[in-house]
C-alpha cells in the first residue's frame, strides 16, 4: 500500500524494541523495513522472540553497518542512551524523521544531561530540535517535529499527573510535591544483570536511586517547563516491585484553598484518548492498563490534612512510559488517528 | 452498521466473560446488546473491570430476567456448568446461535457427563446437536452449526497435539499416552476460593486432581473420536503452576516405526492460522502465546528410548482454551475470516 | 518439662495463626496444649497446614466450646477483630494471660475503636490495662503486663522508624510526616477473598484504604504518646504489592536543624535484637528479613531539599508485625530471652 | 567451644552458598573460620547478603590464595563444577572432610562425566573414594567417607521416590518410567544469564534439557545402584517454574501385580528424619518443605490403567536437593544428630 511508512528500528533487542514490533503489527501504516542489532545480525527476530513467529516469519536482524537507515521514513532508537545521538545528525539531515526512545534529547541544559549520563554528549546543537514526546503536553509541537525525545517511564506517570494542576495553579508554592514511584522490574531492560533476576527481584520490595536518579531531572525540567518555582520541592524515590510491567506514582501535593483538582484535570484530559480521570473513590491499578497506552490518575483529599491531596497514576511502563507512547508520537508526525495501532484493550486478568 | 453480529453474553462477569469483552472490543462484525450478570444487574462493565473503562463506558450488566436473549443473534455463555442446558432449548428454538463456554453441551455420553459433573442433564436431547468447537478438527461442522461446545482448556491443548498424530497412524497402538499438564490459576476462575489465593497458589506448584478430573473424559472422547483404541491407555494429571495465564502439556508416546511426527504435525496445521510447529531443537513457552489465540506444538525424541517422543503444547488457557476459541468458532459459524478480532500478537514480556 | 508454658492458641486457621504454631514449634519452653477452631474441630492441624506434618502429628482442633482455655498459662488470640475482646475478661480473672494478635485492645480511645471497626466495644473497661505489645517502646510494661495488644504490621514498621527520632526531638513540628507504605498480600489474611486471588493481586499493583485506613488511629495514637504536635500532620497510604510476605514504608520528614537521623536511631537501637540501623548508601529490601523478626531501617537525606528526609523500613508483616513479635512478648512476659524461638537467620532468596 | 567443628566454604556468592550460611548459623557444632571469593575477596558477607547482617556481622570473604582451608576439619564447595575437583586432592591428603556441592564427583564412570560435563577430569582415581550423599540411600558409607558428593536437586527428588521401590521389586521390569519434573529458578543460580531475568522466568512455564539434561546419568546411574535393568527405560524433562525455590517430580511408572507402592514407601522411611510419605488422596505441594529439609512423597493410582501409579515428589532445592542435604551428611560425618541445624519448620505461607 503507497502510504506505508517505511521504519527502521535500532537496537530491538530489548523490551521496549520487541514492544514496538508488537505494536507496529498491528498498524494500518507500519512497514517496518529494517531492524538493526550489532551482536545478533542474521538472526530471524521470531527465533529471538518466539512471540513473533507468524507475525514476522522472515524479518533478520541486520548489522548496523548494512543497514540502508536513510532510506527510511521514520527510524525509532530503542537503543542504551549514547547511541541515538551519535547517528542522529546524519539521518536528520538526510530527512529522516527519528523517535529517541532513550534519553539523549530529553535533557535541555547539556551540562545536566553529561553530570547524570556520565557521558560528554555528541551533538549538543541538536538537542534543541528535539521536542519533547509527551503528546498531552506538545502535541502541536510533535506534529512538527522532525526529532522526538520519547519521555523516560517516571517522568510520564508523574508529570501528566501533576501537568493540569501546575498549568491551572491549583498547587500551593513552597509546598513539597513527593512522588513516591513504583516501577515492573522490565524497566531495567532486557540485561543478564543480577539484581533483576526472579530469585532478586521477585517476592521483594526495595527503593532504589533515593540518592539520585536520572529520571529526577527530567521530572523537574518539565515542572519547570509547566510552572515557575515548583521543581526545587519536587522530591522522588523510585522503588522496584515484583511486576514484568506496570508502574504507580503515589504523589503527594498541598492544593491552593479552593482548587478541585479532580475537575481540573477531567477538564484538561476530557479529549484524551488515553488519559482516564477516575472518579472519586476509584484509585487505580496498574493491571488496568496492562499492555495498553492508558494512564490512569485519580486524586484523593487525605483525611488527616487541609489542603493536602493525593495523586495516583498508573501506566504500563512499556508501552505509555516506552513504545506505546512513541507510536502515539508517530501517530502525530505522520498526520495519523492518534490511537492508530493504539486500540488496545487492557489485558486482564 | 448493517453488517454487525447482535451479540449477547451470558455470565460475563468471570475471566473467561472479561476476555471475551476484550476480545470482542476489537472485533469488526461485533455489537454487544446485552451481558447478564443475577449478581451485578445495573452495576457498570467498567466499574467491575477498569480496564474495560472507555472501551464499553456506558455498557451494565443486565438482569437474565430483563435481558431480551431472543432478540441476538449469537449468545455466548460464559456461566459455571449447568446454566447453559437450561436456556439452549428455548434461545435454540427462536433461532439464536448459541456458543456455550461451560462444559454443558460436550460430553455425547450423558451418563458419562452425569457421573462427572455431578447433575442431571437439563436437556439431553439437544447434545447431540451441539457441534464440539475445536476448528481444526471440525472446521465444516462448525461453520453450519446453531450450537457450539466451546472445549475445555486442557482437551484444547492435549487435543491439537494428538490430533494429526492419531489421524495418520503415527502412534503405537497398546501404548500409553500421557500427559502432564500444567495450568496457570485463571483456569480455576473468578471465585474467592482460598486455594486461588496468591498466598495459597504463588510461589507454589502442585498437582491436583490426580484421581480424576472432568477434563479426562473429554479428552478420551475426542481421542475416540479421531482413532479408535487409544483412549484407554491415555493418563491425564493436571498441575496449578504459578502463572496467571497460560497452560503447558507435556505428553508422552510412543511412535510406529519410521513415523515422522514433526512432518505430520506440519503437514497437518500448514493452513492453520492458529497453531505453529516448532523446527527441531526449539521448545515452547507459555509466555510465547500470551494473550493470544496461538498454540504451539515442539516434537523431541527421547534421548533415551526408541520410538520414544515427547510433545510440548502451550495454549494461553483464556484465548485459545477459552474465549479466544469462541471467537474464532464465531467466525466461523457467521462466515467471517476465521481471525478476525484475533489478529493479537503475544504479549512479551 | 516443668518449666514448659502452657499455651493456648485462638483462631490458628489463619496466616498469624500457622505462623505462631511455626515459631512455638522451635522454642524451647513453649507447649501448645489447645488450638481452636470452631469450623475445624476435630481436624488434625497438619492436615490443614501440610507444612507442619511431623512437627505437631497428632494436634488437632479443639471445639472452642471445650477447651479449656482457662487451665492454661498464655493464650493468643490469632483471630479477626471483636473475638478476643468477649473472652478476654474471664480469662484474665482467672489468671491467665492473653496476647492479642488482633485489634481489640489497641486504641485507648473507645469512640475512635468503635469508629473505626464499627462495632461496640465489649469490654472497654479492660482496655486500660492491656499494654500496647511494642518492646521497642514499652519493654518494661510489657513484662509485667497479663495482656498485650499486640501491635498492627503497619503500625510496627513505621513507628519504629519514627520513635527515636520523635523521642529526642529530631523531626520539626507542624511539619507533614508522609508514610508510603506498601504490603505483601498474605496481611490481608486466608480468606477467600475475590481481591486477593492470585489472579487479582498477583502482576498487580495498586493504593487501597486511601481515605482511611484502621491502622490510621493506631499510629496517630503512637505518634502521640511519643511526642505531642506530630499526629496530625501525619499521612498514611498502604499499597499492595504482589509479595507473599514483606512491608516497606517510605517515610517522608522534615528535620531539625542539625539534627542527626541515623546516628539517633542507631544510638536507640544499639541494644536492640531485632532492629537494625542500615549504614549510609544502604537501602532495606523486604526479603532481607523475610520469616525472621527484624526489622531493617535506613535513613537518607534528599538530594533535593534541606532538612528533607527520607525513611526506608522493612518487616515480614506475619513476623515482626504479627507472630513474631507477639512471641517477642511472650518471652518478656515470662522472663525469658527476648529472642528465645527467634533466633532465625532470614529465608533468602 | 571444644566441640566446634572448624568449616571452610569455598564459593559463598551463590544461592547455596548462602542458604549453607544460614543453616550454618544454627548449628550447634558449627564454626565457619573461612569463607572463599575470587571476586569478592575482603567484602563482607552481609554486605552481598543483607539477610546476614547481625549474623555473621564480621565475616569477610577471603581470597582463595589466602585462605587457609587446609587448618578446616571440613570444607564444603559451593562452586561451580571443575572447582573441587582441582583442590580435592590436596585437601584430602590433609586430612580434611570435603562435602561438593558441585558435580564433580557424582559420576562414577569418568567418560560419562566428562561427556556430559565438556570437562577432562582433574582426579579420576579420587572419584571412587567419593561416597554418593543422599543418606537414605547410603547413610553407613556417609558416616565413614572422607569426601562426599553431594546429589543434584533433580536426582534426590527423584531418587527418594523410586529408591524403596526398585529395592523392593516393585516396578515392573522393561517398562518406562518417566520423571517430568518441574523446578524453581533458584535451582539456575545466582547468575546474571537473561533466561532467569524476573521478565523472562516469571510468569512463564516452559521444558528445557529435553534432549538431554546433565542430571540424566546421574539418575540412570542411581537406578542402576539400586536394581539393574530399569535405568534403559528411564526418561526425564525437567521444566521451568515462576517459583524461586521448590521442585515437584511426577513419576510415572508400572507395578508388579500386587505390589502396595505406598505401603512400601512407608515402610522404607518410617525411620527417616525428613521423608514424609502422604496419606492416601493428599499431593503435595512445594511450599510444604519451603525452606525446610523435608521430602514429601505421594502415590496415585491412575483411574486409566491396570498397574499403572504415578508418584508425587517435592523439596525445597536449595534444601534437600543442595544445602539442606549437604548439612545432613556433614552431621552423619561428624557423628552427630542428623538433624542437627535442620529442624526448621516449613515457611508457610
């Protein structure tokens, strides 16, 4: 069909690499022309991932240095952070389109980016291309967009929790905003390292990152980018609980007097295809969305506190914290449904 | 649209009702009219299960007094054993297809039946009209039945693995057939048993049912009905595993000499949409399947005893041992391509 | 042996009752003489717990009606809320002493009790006399109390975090303290429960009791006996995690100027048995005090804002928050060691 | 104390290592002087291992060039296979015990050994002085044997269930007997190898090594020991388990004609410390030895077949089927109560 879009896919040897794939089968526009892997080249992806058997019969890892990128429409990098910016100039110019599923082009102020990341960073004039991937914050600027930095997982779940309420003032200043975050352990990639093991991670519960984690300035960049006079009281723990995919943001708030936070963010979200305002009462769990591109935020007064509120926010990882929420990128660039390839019923049980 | 099935479904408020509500969500020729529910009349779909939040927003349970069955074209039963017999005759009688998930319609024996189900067969005279929903066995029957006996989950997934094998004379006669099974805990349903409780059935495996279980029969049946003399060596255990989805056989024959048992089952599911032969050396997993309508089938040798064969079946027990099936006999009764609505592919990881 | 304690168990049918008779069962001065169950009588206590076969072989359920519960030394009640508080008065009056492993006894406050379990109390009268079972805070009442309310999971894991460091005025009044706190399924106890199904809590995470929660008033009452001007600024959402055994709080504080948590509760606890301050970079995981008594406490700064803290504490809820610590009593009350039968190195992985 | 037995552990990091740990710390003979790391060498234990702290709170690993084992009376090596077998012999001229943990002395047919284990053997000639330390079997030889093998998971848990039966002629000459056999990840070790990550192994059930698993000649060479003629008809699948420890064996097999099966079994262990045989109609489940030495055996008879009976076998892996055991030889060794440092209640739940 003539309006296919030609993707190129690096680095799917991950768990948001064979998300993507996933998601891509389904959609009426995907053609996904190449799917790079330095150590795997020659491999049918389906003998990597029997889930796609049938689905992909032929598609064969191919080595990066054989892999025509510029030939194609649209290239996402599911790939560790430090490799999207070394190639994305060259396809930028060639007049690829690009989504960055790592955090190469999340982070504006280059400096911040290289203390967290641990690298120097290779085209810092780039950077400010990119726009920043959260649809219900930028969806006319990523309509645009020829880069898109796909938002990390922490910083979706908190920030479209926390964006209605910052942009409307409803949040007391010089009042802490905590979020205390729950993360699926497929967060931490498809690695071999120790501590996601079954017998580490599961039937356990721990904080991780609570001296520091890189998602924490991405977070306040985009507090920042809402709201002067926020991001210096915004506190975050991440902690790792024994799901493969799902993530919960417990997220404690001081309202102005007078705010309705719960109607405020209905207002905001009530075009959202994928962001659900619960009703009072409801509180949210992560199987609700399960391989779908939900969120799910519902907000609950404290019995103890004037003033004080609590946000709830649910998404699966993978897919609005990962894939999903790149489709829904492409979707806007490309001048498709929002929801193309999208239409996911949650699995569950 | 002209073209839609009026659907409605009978019980919906267990795993097997919520997936066929997710299934059916993205099913082109798919209206819901009506979902029962004695327990949960006026109660919202999406207040039970928030993952079916604005997929069916407005959608509540029915009273069965108050629901205007006849007015359907298809009704799914998704009910305990021995509600379906007793509203077939009457639906049947007004011309509305039924498609019964419960156990009702699938012992031809009543006897039999009684003896394992404990009750008296409400209409015995209709069993014989009610076609075994197993496609790839009876593909023709069903596409010309009014009524469908949805199978059972593990007779599914032994079935599929025996079938080509006992049609083509591969296995030895006066030999045993068995097969150890292993379920994931939504088999057991939606009830608050405590032996489903993830503090009684996690971290934990055991068997079950080892005297007897209702799914032997069902299983022998369809062994008599592909090749005659099998059934009576055929030994059948059953396992809770600590899975919520997913369902493993592991079954061992004996082969005729010279039968090729790879190459029968290829040749046999070459058309198949939904069942997938493993080449040498690759063996299943559950996860593979995930959410999906596929099972998948591997052959090993025995490295110890000749003729000796080993085969590796895994279903997800709510699609393909389940509503996944019911969906795909749907297709088949209206005429429909027989994956349409089931296009998924498995969720991994 | 004459220096056995002669115990009686009431309600043993449940998690804290399994895991009393577990902990007794390798203590050197405790014989079990009755356990009761009123729809188990009769029934041999291994037949209904397999894990203790060969261990208590012959000890069946004694009708409450005809134990003899009076003739004994100590008595648990490992029963829901409202049983102990019918038996307790005869009981005591006869000598005996009582440690109860539910809620009866633990609000000072009447009307706050009947508020919060809606239900009117039996004997308030008693009250007054039972002794909040927390060693860490009243050892020396604990010792010479004839009945203990022994402490709630929730309540043991965040006030031993709290308690030095409200005790030496480390934490700023009119400040919020924030407990996020998180809980293995098996708190919700052996009732078949459709929530707690492996199937609903299992791959699932989710906030409950949000607008309130019974543990709520039990460590407000805490807090307050510590330090007046705390509780009510204190918040307090539980989670269930899919864990069989584990709690984890996350407490949010603000300190003093100058103020040094950890070198606090470290001093407090240094003669402690079962509470360990964790070294600066250390953050606790559930498993690693899983079927054992501790509980593990770290303390770290924010890298966000001064003076803002963050605790991190670990229990297994059946022990140190229920079975375990209630034999902790018991040994204090009777002048044995405090870590007689818990001597018990963790279960890990 | 005088009476201390004086223990070197080489290669703690591991999962049996560090469940040795934890029996070891509740020994009433046991004194560890040296623990050995490569890679760790001068970390403390609890510092890998939080579940340690306050139990071992100095202990460090040594680096293997420093430790001085040959000072031990007794060493356990908690390595991976090839290890012992190159320090055995040097040990053993000193006059210390050894118990391997590992492989390295299991097979007592050097060609078979090598084939499955892709290793030369470093000392042949030592292998027949190791004695096989499954005590059931061999517990006089245990008591007399410098060096012992310790059994592999999946051969104790299948060996104990056929031992009594092929001893006593029970099982029918020249018909197979199938072990499907199913295994928690623990029983992978603790390696960062992507198959055992939580999102690979979790949730999922899948068969492995079905072409061939290294403890196959292990078994078949315990059949052997036991009665000849049967090891030729033996097959064995080992499967994969969302569970982090336990194992269940289903053992297929074929009577003699009046054979009583579990009468047998029953007589056979009715002296044994930790093999527990089930009444008529009760199975076992894993989480019934969780933790514990115990093995648990039951017998069905199939309602299919003449002759036919399955068995039923569970333990805890890194118990009976490693550490566990390994502690049970080491008190046979040393003339001590066998169960010494094993009476441990099952963890349940």
């Amino acid at each position: 069909m003539s309006e296919k879009i030609n993707i190129g896919i690096v680095g799917a040897t991950g768990y948001t690499g064979v998300e993507l794939l996933r998601l891509l089968s389904n959609h009426a526009n995907a053609h996904i022309s190449v799917v790079t892997s330095r150590g795997d080249a020659g491999t049918k992806l389906c003998d990597m991932f029997p889930s796609l058997r049938g689905v992909y019969p032929d598609l064969c890892f191919t080595h990066p240095d054989d892999a025509k990128l510029d030939a194609c429409d649209l290239v996402f990098f599911a790939t560790p952070n430090g490799i999207a910016m070394t190639q994305a100039v060259e396809l930028l110019d060639k007049g690829v389109k690009i989504i960055d599923l790592s955090a190469d082009f999340r982070i504006r102020d280059i400096p911040v980016w290289e203390k967290w990341y641990k690298m120097t960073h290779a085209c810092p004039n780039t950077v400010p291309k990119a726009v920043y991937g959260l649809p219900e914050m930028n969806r006319d600027k990523i309509k645009n967009a020829q880069i898109i930095a796909n938002p990390g997982c922490y910083p979706t779940c908190v920030t479209l929790a926390l964006l209605p309420l910052l942009k409307q003032g409803c949040l007391k200043k010089n009042t802490p905003i905590i979020a205390d975050c729950k993360s699926g352990v497929s967060g931490a990639g498809r690695k071999g390292a120790v501590a996601n093991l079954l017998c580490e991670a599961g039937d356990n519960f721990k904080a991780y990152g609570a001296a520091g984690h890189r998602h924490l300035p991405e977070i306040k960049q985009n507090i920042n980018n809402i709201a002067v006079g926020f991001a210096d009281n915004f506190i975050f723990v991440p902690h790792l609980t024994p799901l493969i995919r799902g993530m919960h943001a417990t997220i404690y708030v001081t309202a102005e007097n007078g705010a309705d936070l719960r109607k405020t963010l209905a207002e905001f979200y009530s075009g959202s295809l994928f962001v659900d305002i619960l009703p009072q009462g409801m509180l949210p769990e992560t199987r609700s969305v399960r391989a779908s591109n939900f969120c799910r935020i519902a907000v609950q007064k404290t019995p103890e506190m004037e003033n004080a509120y609590i946000l709830f926010s649910v998404i699966d990882n993978l897919m609005k914290g990962a894939a999903g929420q790149a489709v829904q990128n492409m979707n806007l660039m490309f001048g498709l449904p929002e929801n193309e390839g999208l239409k996911i019923t949650p699995v569950l049980p």
